[in-house]
C-alpha cells in the first residue's frame, strides 16, 4: 500500500526488505526488538509514528542500494546506509489516506538520476513537501527523491512519480 498524493508515490520500505531486516539488517547485524515506551518514532514500514507499548526495531537500511540492486544502477559512492525504525513483527502498511507522511517538521530532500547518482538536495519548510516534489520532477533526469529528517539526516521514504 502507499500513500499517493497528486502524482508522486510516498513508499514505505518493502515488505521482502522489511521480513530481511527484522532478522539480519543492511549492516549484516541482527534485529534486536524492543518495546517502545514513550511512542513518537518515525515507522518506515507504515508511514506513521510509533504509538507507545508498540515493539519495534532500530535496524540499518540502504535505501539506494536496494533500489539500484532491483534497477541495475550503480549508486557508487552515494550508496550509504543509516538506522530506520520499524515495527519488530508484521505491520499492516500505511493507512490509506492522501497526505504525505511526516509532513509536519521540515525536511530535506535529495534528488536522484536513473542512475544513482545525486542531482540535487533542498531544505524543505513544514508543509512543503508537495510543492518539493513538483519541482524535482519538473526535472526528466530526477527518477526518485529521497525524504530525509533535518535532525539526523535519517531516511524517512523514497518518493517517485505516481
């Protein structure tokens, strides 16, 4: 499931990634799971924030590596991995809806060729998300956009045209 507003697709991480990652994650450590007791952390197997009590994950992901491993593309040096939060067992996706998740904060945004290769970044302010992807995608060269926290600079979806 994916949350699709005008014509980009926010994606959440895969489910065959997400059943990887719950045992071995993209740094070669396994899962370790616990349980969430004050809730709030961005989920990237759903697309929302964790809500307490809830068991989750804190696993390493590559992002780009997995999409060029299911593209052919060579990412090179702008492959990188970084920690996601996930649900420890299975999650139901994201709710459907039409508003782009974790929209509420402001964000960055990286800009990627068919290739794998970076085009580009921007800081995107609270709300802004839309109109960030509008102007990446005016852009034939840009095949995916990456959102990422401001804070940590942790991966948070991939978007691609819808």
């Amino acid at each position: 499931m994916t949350f699709t507003t005008h014509t980009y697709t926010a994606r959440p991480v895969e489910p065959g990634a997400l059943q990887e990652l719950r045992v071995t994650d993209d740094a070669g450590r396994p899962a370790e799971p616990f349980t969430d007791h004050e809730g709030g952390d961005p989920l990237r197997c759903c697309l929302r924030r964790s809500e307490p009590g809830e068991r989750l994950a804190l696993v390493s992901y590559a992002p780009l590596r997995r999409w060029a491993a299911g593209t052919g593309a060579d990412p090179g040096p702008y492959d990188e991995q970084g920690p996601v939060f996930v649900h420890a067992g299975p999650c139901p996706g994201p709710a459907a809806g039409d508003t782009l998740p974790f929209a509420d904060d402001h964000r960055t945004v990286r800009r990627y060729s068919a290739a794998g290769r970076i085009l580009g970044g921007a800081l995107v302010p609270a709300g802004g998300l839309a109109e960030a992807f509008r102007k990446a995608f005016d852009d034939p060269a840009v095949a995916l956009v990456h959102v990422r926290a401001v804070e940590y600079g942790c991966f948070l979806y991939e978007v691609r045209r819808g």
